[in-house]
C-alpha cells in the first residue's frame, strides 16, 4: 500500500487533553517519523508538530481521532510526492 509523508499541526489549548492525545500517538507511533511540542505559557497552550509516512487511511484515523479530543484544534498537510517515484504526483 502506497504511503505519502504528511505534517499533523496540533494546537493544545486544554493540558487535561495531553494524555489522550499522547494515547493516540502511541497508537499510530509505527508510522510516527518524528514529533515536536511547544509550550507556549503566555497564551496558555501547547503546539505540537507530528510528522508521518502512511497510507492515506491512517493519517486520516489519526487526524479524525485527534479532531474528536476536547479544546484541539488540528490541522494536516500532504505532500505531493509519491513513494514509488519520489517524484511530484
């Protein structure tokens, strides 16, 4: 199955919701490439970066999964480059 490399922007505005946000990354952490979090104190929030290699359907489930969890805002980027040719589409 074709895989494509996407960046999920997460915006934490609630520091109940880390733990199952941290859940649901551990769930998808076999497609996980690399992750950054950012506390931002004088806003109250967090902002975290995951980037991922996976099919289509799986950054889906996950962005879906996260979009569900109370006060997270998220966000998810595609690239256009194909995995069989490292090429644009």
């Amino acid at each position: 199955m074709e895989t494509r490399i996407a960046l999920v922007g997460i915006i934490v505005e609630n520091k109940d919701s880390a733990q199952r946000i941290n859940e649901i990354l551990h769930e998808y952490g076999e497609h996980i490439i690399g992750r950054m979090g950012i506390p931002y104190s004088k806003r109250g929030i967090s902002v975290i970066s995951v980037v991922m290699d996976a099919p289509n359907d799986v950054i889906s489930a996950l962005s879906g999964k996260l979009g569900m969890v109370p006060h997270v805002n998220i966000k998810t980027v595609y690239s256009k480059i194909s995995e069989t040719t490292g090429k644009k589409d």
